[in-house]
C-alpha cells in the first residue's frame, strides 16, 4: 500500500502536470479550431445565465483559494494568522463558494444531460466534464465537516506541505498523506487527473479566458474602410479638415 501512496502523491503529480503543459501547447499548435467551449445559449438560454454565473464564480473562487491556502508559507501568515484561523476561515469561504458553485454546475449539467436538443448537440466529453467537475465539488464540500473537526490548522498543514514540496521539487512523506481521511486522498488524486484530462476536453478554454487579460494592454486596432478603395496616406474627402 505504501507504495500506491508513493506513487499517487509522488509521481502522479508530475505526470499530470507535464500531461497538463505539453499537451495543451500540442492542441493549440495542431488543432486550434477545437479551442473553444461551444455555447448552447441560442438552444434554451433560461437557466445558462444563473448556472453559467453562479458556476464560474464559484469555481474561480475555489481555485485561486486553493492556490493561496496550499502554496502560501506558513511564515507567510503565520504573522498575523494562526493555522488553525486560516483552516476556519477557508472552510467558511470555501463553503459560500462551493455551494454558489454546486448550485451553477447542476443547473448546466441538467441542461446538458435533461434537454433533448442540448443533450443530441452535445460531445460526450461535455457531459463528461460537468459530471467529473461535479463529483471533484461534491467530495470538496463533503471535506468542510471533517475540516471543522480538525480546527487546529494540522490537516491543512500537511496538506501545505506536501502542495509546497511538489512544486519545490523536494521529497514527499507519502506516509503522513495516507493517515488523512478518505476524501481529502480522494479529492487530491481527483483534482490531480482533471489536470491530466484538462488538454483533451474543453476546459482548455480557460487558458484564453485567462488571455484575455491581455486585451487591455493591447493598442487601438486601426480599421480602413475596403468601399473607398483608397491607397494608404490618403485623406478621407468626407472627413472634416480633409486636405487641410
């Protein structure tokens, strides 16, 4: 067993993680057509918007908070913050977000899966995505009664720490992973293979969703009109001050 455990939370994460990268880099180069996320707002638009909402909001939150709770250094916050405030707090903010997230993602994935025209429109993996996208959710929320009981900051510690090994290339002690209980095993090997699925479904739209951040550091785009058939230099006659 210990080697399972070594494996899951020693090797696996990196196999995800260079899955992750290169094959992302591989379905922008070679099929970019695909890099999108198609929208069935024009099929029934009734629940999108509550569910499409609700969900983004829910999922962002939750994943920027992962990001902050497991890559921070305890010296980091540990200034002005206990462990055991930290654990308290993310279960209350986790807890707001997850249930704006779980309302949003069952709404879209009751449309996907009860809407006939959605559902004969829809590629498996669209369906496949909201459903293991919803279960990951589910498992996080079933965490937060267990994370209550352990106020003291110590399972969130180890959890850090291991978060914190990974991406410093240190050694792991798998052994102190594997006394956790079942879901907080589950949600992180879970987790880890939605990065592994992440290049081969649609999710790969949120890397221009984090693009578009670029657009509002681009220049004005310099639009010509084709009807006047003018060569470059040329004063518009029509506009005012033209040949001044």
């Amino acid at each position: 067993m210990s080697g399972v455990y070594g494996f899951l939370f020693q090797v696996y994460p990196y196999v995800c993680f260079t899955v992750f990268l290169l094959g992302s880099l591989l379905r922008f180069d070679q099929n970019q057509y695909t890099w999108k996320s198609d929208s069935s707002q024009l099929l029934r638009k009734g629940s999108l918007r509550w569910g499409s909402n609700l969900f983004h909001f829910g999922i962002l939150f939750l994943f920027f908070g992962h990001m902050v709770g497991l890559f921070t250094p305890h010296a980091v916050y540990g200034v002005f913050m206990t462990a055991g405030n930290k654990q308290v707090l993310a279960v209350v903010a986790g807890g707001i977000a997850g249930a704006a997230c779980f309302v949003g993602l069952s709404l879209l994935l009751h449309r996907r899966v009860f809407d006939p025209r959605i559902r004969l429109t829809s590629h498996p993996t669209d369906i496949a995505v909201l459903v293991v996208l919803w279960v990951q959710l589910v498992v996080g929320l079933i965490t937060l009664p267990i994370s209550w009981q352990h106020a003291d900051g110590s399972v969130m510690l180890i959890l850090a720490d291991w978060a914190q090994r990974i991406v410093t290339l240190r050694p792991v002690d798998a052994t102190a992973l594997s006394l956790l209980p079942w879901p907080y095993l589950f949600h992180i090997v879970f987790g880890m293979t939605i990065f592994l699925l992440f290049p081969f479904s649609r999710l790969v739209h949120v890397w221009s969703g984090f693009a578009t951040i670029a657009f509002l550091f681009r220049p004005h785009q310099i639009v010509r009109s084709r009807r006047l058939n003018l060569p470059a230099g040329h004063n518009d006659p029509r506009q005012p001050g033209a040949g001044a």
